[in-house]
C-alpha cells in the first residue's frame, strides 16, 4: 500500500493521481504557531474542523506507563483498522516544547516511532523451485501455501542460496514461520521442528541448471550456472553485455534487437552475431538495407579489439572493467591467458580466491570456454605488448638525482615498460645510471665501477620513444610558478 500511495502521487499527470482514488489522514501543519494554536491535539481539531480526515486513534496521554499502554491498545486493534499500519508515533503534544527541542538534520527530535514487531505467520513450505538470473546466479525460492501476513498474501520467499537454506534447515513439507515487516522483502524465519514430517530430508542444491542442464559451480556462497550464452535465462543479458559500450562496442545493439535477434532465431549466442543473415535481416520490419548493413559491419568492426575489452566482454563472473585490464596485462595475450594457473592469477592485482576460481571455472567448462575460444577466433583481440624483448629487457637501471622532466614515477614506468628493473644501489651488474641535477653518491660508485651514466636526453633516446616521453613528462618549468601562486 505504500508504494501504490508513493507510486500514484508521484505520476506527471495529477489527474492519474485523482484517478488512483487515494485518501489520506492529515496528522500535522506547518506554520500552526501563527493560528495561535499550543498543542498537537489542538492541531488535530482544527484540520477536522477545516475539513480534513484525521486519524480517530489519536490519543494524549501523558507518563511511560500510559503510552505503553496506549501502543499495546492500539497493537490489539491493529487488525480491524482496516488500513495497515506499522507502529505508533509519539509527538510531544505542546507545540513550543517542539520548537524548543527542535530537528536533528531532517529528523524530528520531538517525535518518535515505536514499531509493532513484525507479523509473523505459519505456512507450508510446498516446495522449493531454482531461479536462474540472468547472470546465472543460481536463487532457490520457497514457494508456500499462500499465506496472508503484513497486509499481502505471500507465495513465494526468496532462500537467497544454499548456504541459507541449510542454516535455516528448511525442508520441505515443513510448516514454516513467514515474516514481513512493512515493505521489506518476506523472509522465512525457520522451520516449526515439532510439526515436522516424518521422512523429510534436507535440501540439496541441484547439480545441473534447470535451464540449460549445464553444471551448476559454486562461487563465494552463491552457485552459478555454467552454460554462459547457451542458458536461455542468461543469453540475453550475456549478449548484450559483448555488446555494449565498454566491452565489444557494438554500435546499435541494444538490448531491444538482441531479443529480437534471439526471438526470432538469429542468434542463440554471441558467436552467431559474426555470420548474421543480413539479407534475411533486412526483410525484418524496422530493420531495412541499411540498418542491417550498419550492425553488419559493426558487428565486423569488432576485429582486433583490444585484449582487455574482449575479456571484459565475456562477463566472466567477478570480472569488471578494471581486472579485466589487469588480467590483460598480465597475460598479453588470448592465448597466455587461458593457460592461466591458479598461482598466475593470484599473483594479478585485486584477483582474489573468488575471481581466481570464477575464471578457472569458466576457462574449465566445455560451454563456456568453447564460445569464448569462437568469440577469440572471431574477434582476435589485440595482444598488449609485453616488456619481453624490450630495450632494457633483464637490466637494472638506477635513478639519482632529479630529472630536468621526468618524474621518478614516470622515469619507473619507462624503465619497466622497456622490461627493465630498477634498483636503489649501484653495482657492478647495474646496466646505467640515469643522473639527473643533485645526484649523490650514487653518481660517484657508477663512475667508480665504470658503469654507463646517462642524463635524460641519452636515456630517453636508448629508450627510442619520443612517444613515451610526451606520455611521461611532466609539465614544463614554466608552468609551475603559476601553479604555485594559484595556492598561496
Ligand atoms: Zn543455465
């Protein structure tokens, strides 16, 4: 009822709100000092008088012991109101006392809720079905002997997952306790042991998806399905993710035209998109030459994407923008990454035992790995270029002094870009010493040792990339001074 209420004054249209046919109890008003009104009770009178509905239950008492009596009074006659309600609000009756303890943020500190604990009642646990989500998130769901409790007849209860289920130990056939408190989402609260059937076991998590028949693999405490965009529950919402923006970038495939593609049995995975029948696609209403012409070559211009965004694509459970880049990193290439190893993984920046395990999973099972080893054939992401073979592949380099422009971060990354390492000592395995204004005595051992020194003129040219350096380089001096003066 409250959301019916929210919803319908919410509408653009106030005359779809005056439909909604919506009566309310006027229970205060702004400004009430200026009629010279002292008390809350007083409030409520005069808004009766002026013509408002007003709560009949309103009552003034005054003492602990009278409220409580008041709120348990008014828990007992909760039921034939005839409109739900889910507590009690005190308010101190004198309307200067108000004003004198006033409002913490928003929150009036002269009034106060007491709730009514939340209803509860038994029903039958009839069965308990599996919802596959359309990420393949395995859900079991209670489904009930229809119950009314909280002011809406319940059927069906989320168990979240297996873990729930078994700690709650509900089985079924049970008589369950169901409780809902207002608006919140019902929950079974357990089992009434002593009503128990004889012979009822424990629940067991199925091991193949309902759906598809794929095996079901528990990740963190919750169970997926395994069958990627071969599950009806999950293709839709699996293409459209290659679809979108930040993986394969497909221009024009929504949602919207991914159902349609499926619905009308163009598709039934994502490798399908790359030999789309454009010439029966064109004869699809809304569709036309160019359309389909447009989404064809789209579609095609998703070669050679880069590696990060094609892992992204894949929607590997626990895998986002960010992981997906520093799985790419790491690995370089399509192929360095399926032959990934629990140990490599877990050696990748914020991949942790769920994701490591979420990603073998998925790289194990045949229906998944199968359209992503298409979707790789089809697409050939773009390897990232390893620092193997770079400039300063297996050489140390240190770094003294300050640099004219360079930063010692961005100097770093050069360094290790190039397959480098950098080191804080000089020896004599040191490749070069790269010596900037102030340099110590760092300076000094490397040409002791005979070791290389270069300034960044000379270490920028034996990197050869000019291009690093406009990546790299700090602002230029003359900018600083300003940059200052904008702080003091
Ligand atoms: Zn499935």
């Amino acid at each position: 009822p409250r959301n019916a209420a929210a919803g319908a004054v919410r509408q653009l249209d106030p005359k779809v709100t005056a439909r909604r046919r919506l009566s309310f109890f006027a229970y205060g008003l702004n400004g009430a000092d200026s009629l010279s009104l002292k008390d809350h009770m007083a409030v409520i009178d005069f808004l009766k008088e002026i013509g408002f509905r007003v709560s009949p239950n309103a009552v003034k008492v005054s003492g602990f012991e009278a409220m409580k009596a008041a709120y348990e009074d008014m828990a007992r006659r909760r039921p034939a109101l005839g409109w739900g309600i889910d507590g009690t609000v005190w308010k101190l009756a004198d309307l200067e006392q108000q004003e004198m303890v006033g409002w913490n943020h928003r929150v009036p500190r002269f009034a106060v809720a007491w709730k009514f604990p939340p209803e509860e009642m038994p029903t039958e646990l009839l069965g308990i079905d599996i919802q596959v989500g359309r990420t393949g998130a395995i859900t079991p769901v209670a489904r009930l002997k229809p119950v009314f409790v909280g002011g809406t007849t319940i059927s069906n209860v989320t168990l979240h997952n297996q873990g729930q289920v078994h700690l709650k130990d509900v089985r079924i056939g049970d008589t369950v306790i169901v409780r809902r408190a207002g608006d919140v989402i019902p929950e079974i609260v357990g089992p009434i042991i002593d009503r128990r059937p004889e012979g009822a076991s424990p629940w067991v998590m199925p091991t193949t998806c309902p759906e598809c028949g794929a095996p079901l693999h528990l990740t963190g405490a919750e169970h997926f399905c395994s069958g990627g965009s071969k599950c009806p529950a999950q293709r839709l919402y699996r293409i459209t993710h290659f679809a979108s923006r930040l993986a394969m970038d497909i221009a024009g495939l929504g949602e919207s035209i991914v159902a349609t593609l499926l619905n009308e049995g163009f598709i039934t995975c994502a490798s399908d998109l790359y030999s789309l029948d454009t010439a029966r696609l064109t004869a699809m209403p809304g569709f036309g030459i160019q359309s389909a012409g447009n989404l064809a070559s789209a579609i095609a211009g998703t070669r050679n994407r880069p590696l990060a965004k094609f892992i992204f694509s894949l929607g590997i459970e626990g895998v986002g923008e960010r992981s997906s880049k520093d799985l790419a990193a790491a690995y370089g290439s399509w192929k360095a990454f399926t032959a990934c190893t629990r140990e490599s993984l877990l050696s990748v920046q914020d991949v942790g035992d769920v994701t490591a395990d979420s990603i073998l999973e998925y790289l194990d099972t045949p229906e998944t790995a199968d359209e992503a080893q298409r979707l790789a054939d089809l697409v050939q992401p773009q390897s990232v270029e390893k620092a193997v073979g770079g400039r300063f592949e297996g050489k140390m380099l240190v770094l003294t002094g300050t640099l004219p422009t360079l930063t010692r971060e961005a100097a770093t990354a050069l360094i290790e870009a190039a397959g480098g390492k950098v080191s804080g000592s000089v020896s004599k395995k040191t490749h070069a010493v790269v010596a900037g204004e102030a340099a110590g005595s760092k300076l000094e051992k490397a040409q002791s040792l005979s070791v290389p020194v270069w300034d960044e003129a000379e270490f920028l040219e034996q990197i050869g990339t000019v291009e690093a350096q406009a990546q790299a380089s700090r602002p230029p001096e003359e900018e600083c001074p300003l940059f200052q003066a904008s702080l003091f």
